[in-house]
C-alpha cells in the first residue's frame, strides 16, 4: 500500500481542531496576540515548547504536530541590497 504524505500548515491543523482565528488561538493558549498572529500566518515555527503548549493546552497530538510544515528561515540580503542602498 502506497501512503501519501501532504503537508499541512499550523493554521490547517488548528482549524481542524475549531480553532479559526489567531486571536482564538491566544486566548486558550495564553501566547500573546503577537505569537499567535505569528504562529496563525506561518511567520514563525513550532518548536518544542509551543508544541508542547498546543499538546497540553489544546488537546493535539504529538504526531499531528510533527506533521506540521517547517517555517523557512527568509533568504540573507546581501551586502548592498535594500532600501538604503537603491
């Protein structure tokens, strides 16, 4: 049997479980708005602790969790480039 793998976003997953906003998020987490929005739009990533939160908080499971895509860290500027530099 061939299993396909499709990778999800944090907020996919979040609205599976009935959470369907940044701001739902915060308030049964307890992560400030900011984080939340963060984590909402795929700014920032999941690391141990905030999976952990997500697992105590809101009941997720672990493996859900992991199946989360990972957030890429945005490409170096080089010397010269920018607003500064135009």
């Amino acid at each position: 049997m061939q299993t396909i793998v499709r990778s999800m976003t944090l907020k996919e997953l979040l609205e599976r479980h009935g959470i369907l906003a940044a701001s739902e998020l915060s308030r049964r987490t307890g992560l400030s708005r900011a984080q939340a929005y963060n984590l909402w739009r795929g700014k920032a990533g999941v690391g141990r602790a905030t999976m952990r939160l997500l697992h105590d908080r809101l009941g997720i499971s672990y493996d859900e969790l992991m199946d989360v895509d990972l957030v890429g860290r945005p490409p170096k500027r080089q010397p010269g480039e920018g607003p500064a530099h135009e």
